[in-house]
C-alpha cells in the first residue's frame, strides 16, 4: 500500500458542534501530499453519509498551485465543506483557479481563507466573478497576497453586486497595496452596503490621501462594526478626516489604528470623536506617538464617555504626567466604563504604574497591561 506522509498520519478532527473540522495546517504538506489529503476527505466521506458540516484547515504548508489544485478539484461533492483555509501556502494564480473551481461546486461553502499568499490582480479577478456569484458566502479574506489596486477594484465591484440580499458580511484586503484606487472603489460600495460587518486594511502603506478616501463610509455607513486601519502611514490629516466621520457615526464597535503616525493633534481629534460617538467601544491606538498631549486629551475624553471599553495606548511616548491625567478621569464615577486598558512600552514611573493598578481595580478593569516601561528621568 502507498505509505503515508509524515503530515498526514495523525490528522486531527474534532466535532464542532454539528459540524466536523479537519485539521491538515502546519504539517510540512507539498504538492505531492495532495492527493493523499483527497483520499483522507474520501474516507471521512463514506463514514458520514449524514452529511455534516465539513471545515478544511490546510493552512501553513507548501502546497503551491498545484497541490491546491489537486485538493480542491479532487475533494468529492459528497462531502458538505462549509468553510476552508488555504493561508500561507505559497500558491499564486493558478491556486486562485483551483478555488474559483471549487466555490463554484460547493455553493454551501460560507467562509475562504487564502491569507498570505502570491495571488495577483489577475487571480483576483477571476475570485472576484466566483464571488458574485456565490449564494452563501460570509467571510472572505485575501489579505497579504498581491492583488493591488485591479484587483481591489474588482473585488470591490463584486460586492456591489451581490446586493442587499447576500450574506458577505466580512472581508480583508489588508496587506495588498490596495492604493488610492483601491480604496476609493471600496470606499463607494462599503458606503452603499448594509451587510458587511468588518473590514480589514491594515499594510497597505495608507497615507492621508487613502484614509480621507476611506473615512466617507463611516459617514455614510452605519452597519459595519469593526474597521482595521494598522500598520500604515496614516498622519494628522488623514486621522482628522476619520475622526470627524467617526463622531457621527452610529455603527461603528471596534477601530484599530495602531501604528500609523497621527501624533498628539491626532489624538485629540480622536478624543473630539469620543465626546460624541456614542457606538465605538474599542479604540487601539498604539504606536502613534500621541505623547502626554495626546494622552491628556484622551483623558479628557473618557470623563465624557459613557460606552468605551477599550483603550490600546502601547508604545505612545507617554510619561508620568499624561498617565496622571488618565488615572484622574477613571477616578471619576460617571467615566467611560473601560474593562481593558493597554498602555506598555511608554515611560511610566513605578508610583504611576500602581496608581493606574489602584484605579483599574476600583473601576473593575479586567484588562490592564502595564509592562516594559522605560520612565522618563527628566519628569
């Protein structure tokens, strides 16, 4: 008989819920492991005839084109695959056929998950007609690949014509070098949408001239809940433009800015924000260099806020007398009701650091990380 791969001989599942999951990641698969996946699926398939909810995890092997190819187009419509994860695979756009192929033969498949690998505008646009045209898809990343500002585009163009009806409700194009084209394509659909729920551009080398393309939709938006803008160069300009779309925005849940370079003036745009938003919950804005100014105007904030829960300031330069004015305001009876607070890597004293322990158990903080920091002598 035909020995088994290394990778292979203790494939795990587990039930979830009703559904099963196979898990084939991390375990060194190359193209020519991918048949022997195939005949694994065939087995488990004659053992289930009731047909449960199947999730397919190859994530992190070397599959490459091929051996995606071989897998997708040899797993047997017998078998109810709900949902898959290609990520970190190596595969470009001849991989990208295998899934347009495979979406198009399993319309019950809800959830794709091809992070992290070579596919371009091309191979984009090929995914993007699969997904107008699938009935059932939820959540669809292709973050960290290659697809550019084509590629967006047509992604973009595919969501708006999946209508009111469908079930997209999350998508990532992070890491892409989506560009202004890319973001303003997106920008007018997600505006018109009321299904999406999240949306992801972290790495994208945002600058100001992308994020004032973007923060429209949080005018015109009111559904998505939850928006990563990380990793990026987004300054006071950019970060004032989506600020002002923020306080009146009514949606809104979650908005991770970290490491961007907004600076004190951006933060205290973002605090504005907070006096009138009344949605957002968590705010990350780590690695920005907002300072004690910054701090103090966030400070100022939370006394005002009666709905944010979560505040990431890591890594924000901030010392002794902006970390007072933050311990002042939680101090305050009628302050936000923060139960997870994130400042690490700033320039805190010891007295400081046990003065905000002291408050995060008086306000019920369940999360506060307060570690690595560097005190500021000259304060």
């Amino acid at each position: 008989s035909t020995s088994i791969a290394p990778g292979l001989q203790d494939t795990w599942h587990a039930e979830l819920g009703q559904g099963v999951l196979f898990d084939f990641s991390r375990r060194n698969l190359a193209d020519f492991d991918a048949e022997q996946v195939v005949e694994r699926l065939a087995v488990a398939a004659a053992a289930d005839p009731r047909r449960h909810p199947i999730s397919l995890d190859l994530g992190e092997n070397e599959l490459g084109d091929h051996g995606v190819c071989t897998i997708l187009r040899g797993v047997s419509q017998d078998i109810n695959v709900v949902a898959f994860s290609l990520r970190n695979n190596g595969f470009g756009d001849g991989g990208a056929d295998g899934v347009v192929e495979f979406l198009e033969r399993f319309p019950s498949a809800t959830t794709v998950d091809l992070t992290g690998n070579r596919i371009m505008a091309p191979g984009a646009e090929r995914l993007a007609e699969a997904l107008a045209a699938h009935p059932r898809l939820e959540i669809f990343w292709v973050g960290h690949n290659q697809i550019g500002v084509h590629g967006a585009e047509r992604l973009a163009g595919a969501l708006e014509r999946l209508g009111e009806g469908r079930a997209l409700t999350a998508m990532d194009f992070s890491g892409n070098r989506i560009g202004l084209g890319g973001a303003r394509r997106l920008q007018e659909v997600v505006s018109k949408n009321t299904v999406l729920r999240t949306l992801m551009f972290s790495h994208n080398d945002f600058q100001d001239r992308e994020a004032e393309a973007i923060a429209p939709l949080l005018q015109h938006n009111h559904t998505l809940t939850f928006l990563d803008l990380s990793h990026n160069r987004i300054r006071l300009q950019g970060a004032s433009c989506i600020a002002r779309r923020l306080a009146e925005n009514r949606g809104l849940v979650d908005l991770t800015l970290s490491v961007n370079e907004i600076g004190p003036s951006g933060a205290t745009e973002f605090a504005a924000a907070l006096k009138k938003n009344r949605t957002l919950r968590s705010l990350d804005l780590s690695g920005n260099s907002v300072q004690n100014a910054g701090a103090n105007a966030l400070a100022e904030a939370l006394e005002v806020n009666g709905v944010l829960v979560a505040l990431g300031l890591a890594c924000n330069y901030i010392s002794d007398a902006g970390a007072q004015k933050i311990v002042d305001a939680l101090s305050r009876e009628d302050s936000a009701p923060l139960e997870e607070l994130c400042l690490p890597g700033n320039r805190l004293s010891r007295d400081l650091v046990d003065a905000l322990k002291m408050v995060g158990v008086h306000k019920g903080i369940t999360t506060l990380d307060l570690g690595n920091q560097s005190p500021d002598r000259s304060s």
